[in-house]
C-alpha cells in the first residue's frame, strides 16, 4: 500500500533521554490504499492507529534500554 521509513533518534538529556522519530515516505499509500483502510481494514482513525503505533513502539524502546542497563 505505501513504505514508510521510520527513524529514532535518542538524545541525553540531564537524567532523562529524549526519542525524537520522525519518517520518510518511501512510497506513497495509493488512492486504493486508502481506500482499504477506511473500507476492508475498517482503519477508519488513521491518526489515532498512527499514535497507537507510536506509543506501543517508544514502551518497547524503553523496555528494551532497561533491560540493556539494568
């Protein structure tokens, strides 16, 4: 349907990290793409499934360092 390319950037920031993510697209959803996801997938949210995409992935990126400095 489209390819995103998405990208983490992790700062210092005194005793807190700041996770900067930003995307490139790769290629565009088409017009029968969207239509997909509001039809058939019934994504009828796009940007509240984006932010549930967002939060899911930054909870398993913190995970993930504290497991790793722990």
């Amino acid at each position: 349907m489209g390819t995103l390319e998405w990208r983490y950037r992790l700062a210092l920031e005194g005793s807190a990290t700041r996770v900067t993510e930003s995307y490139v697209v790769l290629k565009p959803v088409t017009a029968i793409g969207w239509f997909l996801l509001g039809t058939v997938l019934r994504d009828r949210d796009r940007r509240a499934t984006l932010r549930a995409g967002m939060r899911h992935t930054l909870s398993q990126i913190k995970a993930a360092a504290e497991s790793e400095s722990g």
